[in-house]
C-alpha cells in the first residue's frame, strides 16, 4: 500500500510544472534609501510596491513572493554593496528601486554581469538609456532628461525668453539641466550645479540668478533640498519678480512642508494621482486607505514595477529559468499601469505622456497636486539611437 501511495505521489509530481514541485518563491531585492532625510521617498516606494502585493494576493505569478529592502544610504558604495548581496548571498531573481542616478550607476555593473533582471522605479541615467543599456534593465519611471525637457517645452509655450539653471552636481541633476536646454527655444544666461547632497543654503546662486534678471527659474531638487530652496527663494523675494518652473522639487512628499509656498508654481510629471484610469484610482484610493496619505509618482513608479514583474512571471507560467521570454514579455508592458497605456522604446524605457501639474487648494482645504494639461504626447528619450539593442 504504501508503494502505491509513493508512485502516486511520483506521478502527482511530474503532473506539476517545475516551479509547482519546488514549490518556488520569487525573490525580489528592493535598494532604496530608508534612513535619513530622504527616507521618506525610500518608505514611499516599499508602501507603494507593498500595496501591489496586496492586490496581487501577495504573489508573484501564482507564485510566493519574499522581499528584501536594503537602504543605500543614498551612498553609490553602499548601493553597490548591497547590490551585490542581494545577488550574491540573498540569490534574489529580480531587484528593483534606486532613488539616485549615481547610486545606480555604480549599483549596474553586478546586475548586468549576473544577468539579474533589474526593474529601475525611479533613477534615470542617460547612459543607462544609451550606451549602457541592457536587456536585463527595463524603467517604470523615465530618463532623467524628458521631465525636464517638457517643462523647456511649457516655458516655450508660455513665451518664456531666458531662463537661470540651478541643480545638484550630480549625475541626475546634470542630466535634468541639459534635459531643459534641449527643448528651451529661449536663451540660457546662467547655470550653477551645487555640491550634493550636503548644501542646503541655495543665497549664492539665487543672488546670481537675481543679478542675471533672466524671464524665469527652472530648478531641480529632490526630498529635502527642494523644500528649503523654496523656501529659500520664496525669502529673498524672488517669488513674485521671477518665475519659478521645477522638475521634481514639488510633489506629494515635499508639499506639506512646502505648503502655501508652492501655490503657482508649475512643474511637469509623467503620472499626477488625479489621472482618470481605473488602476490609477484604486491606486491612489487604497495607498490613502492603507496609509493615511497621499502617494508620490516615487510610489507609483514602484506599483508599477511589481505589475512588471508579475506580468514577466506569468507569461513563463513560474519557470524563472527562461528569462529570454521573460524579458520578451516585459517588453510589451503588458500590464495595468497605473498611468494608463505606454509603451517601452528598444532599450526599455517607457515611451509617455507628460502632464503639467500645478498645486491647488483641495474642498478640505488642504493642498494637492492637480493634472492641467498635457504637455508633451508620447514622449521618447533621445538617448534611445545610442541603445545597441533592437528588437
């Protein structure tokens, strides 16, 4: 009897597919920054990417799901390092996160050599747009540049003829400076990159900016830095003789601490929490149930990247061993984003609206993002021709 129960059980076995018989669970890596001024953008990504698991039953493809969170630090080596542990010792299948470009460039090199499918929720280096692209790298957030490059094209809309740019030295902040000159028709009479991410006294440059008399500001500060250089501009009287236009510095995060001071000031996003798509509703509706607050896109780029990398899991039916038609799969992204339809160009980022956002007064009287208009229609990187991949 019990040697036809083992046969029995043999035959149960082979019935299975692979991944039912071992009974696998997928392993997710999430780098972000959990300590520090900025941890409150890192905390916003794992709610968000924790509430997709929510809706998915907490599961991955039908399948179990483990994640690890490691905190960078907001540190390129300390990044590293923990990318390499997650790859290394923790034998993760998927790793997903990054706040900073320069922590993700220096975080790239172990994920490609390992061929770790890496789901990047908010960094966008242009070389990882261009000449580093990968086949394992895919983005559901964007290129550092195109942000930026609507606000250039919404400042030429509003007759703008010169601009001052400010930023931080870093990898992101140079890219979101150039991100503008591109499209910006008008004249650049200034820039200033300032050291990152220890300054937070922006006098300097602002007087710079007065002396320079330009038609606007265009600024880039993420998390802490933003709130105090618009506090900051906002003191020097700068605020009603100068125009401000952001990328970044003005968002659900920021905004509370910000408050009245970031009424009429205009800056660009690929997804605002009031888009009309049904994921997006329920998105934002359980994110404000959950947690007592409004999402960021941080968080939104992060819901996305779990629905990718569920779509991937599904399509293989759990067998994480074929990864050529995993990647086949995420390519299409098909999956319900919570910015509704797009689509990824040759070397994996999205190809996307970008929407005008401005900062109104709520019926409760508190403060909230507020999609204007559509500033630029499907919108490509134009590092993409530098991508060796096609397909």
């Amino acid at each position: 009897m019990k040697r036809t129960l083992l046969t029995a059980g043999a035959i149960l076995a082979l019935a299975l597919s692979p991944a039912e018989a071992q009974n696998k669970t997928v392993k997710i890596g999430f780098v972000s920054t959990f300590s520090g001024p900025t941890a409150v953008i890192g905390n916003d990504m794992r709610n968000s990417f924790e509430l997709a698991l929510d809706h998915m039953g907490r599961k991955i493809g039908g399948l179990p799901v483990e994640v690890i969170y490691e905190d960078d630090g907001q540190k390129p080596d300390v990044g590293k390092q923990k990318t390499e542990k997650l790859i290394e010792s923790d034998k993760v299948d998927f790793i997903v996160g990054y706040i900073w470009s320069n922590v993700l460039l220096a975080s790239l090199k172990p994920v490609v050599d390992s061929k770790t499918f890496l789901v990047i929720a908010n960094a966008g280096p242009s070389q990882i747009a261009g000449e580093l692209c990968s086949p394992y790298v895919f983005s559901t957030s964007w290129q550092n540049d195109q942000t930026p490059q609507a606000v250039g094209e919404y400042m030429n809309q509003k007759g703008v003829k010169s601009v001052y740019l400010i930023g931080p030295n870093y990898a992101a902040g140079k890219d979101m400076l150039q991100g503008v000159a591109a499209t910006f028709k008008g004249k650049v009479v200034g820039q200033d990159l300032t050291k990152w991410p220890d300054q937070l006294d922006f006098s300097a440059e602002l007087s710079k900016a007065r002396a320079a008399k330009p038609d606007a500001i265009f600024v880039f500060y993420p998390g802490a830095a933003g709130v105090q250089f618009l506090n900051q501009y906002v003191q020097a009287g700068l605020k009603g003789q100068i125009p401000l236009y952001t990328a970044f510095t003005i968002d659900e995060l920021s905004l509370p601490r910000q408050k009245d001071l970031a009424l009429g000031i205009p800056g660009a996003q690929q997804w605002v929490n009031d888009l009309p798509f049904d994921q997006n509703k329920k998105f934002v509706a359980d994110f404000k149930k959950k947690y007592n607050s409004s999402p960021s896109f941080y968080g939104a780029q992060s819901y996305d990247a779990a629905q990718l990398i569920n779509s991937a899991v599904t399509a293989v039916k759990g067998d994480l061993s074929k990864k050529d038609a995993m990647r086949d799969e995420m390519r299409k992204a098909n999956f319900p984003s919570v910015r509704g339809p797009f689509k990824y160009g040759n070397n994996h980022v999205p190809i996307q609206n970008f929407y005008l956002q401005d900062v109104v007064k709520t019926a409760d009287g508190s403060l909230g993002l507020k999609t204007v208009a559509t500033i630029v229609k499907d919108s490509q990187d134009r590092h993409h021709t530098k991508c060796p991949m096609k397909w």
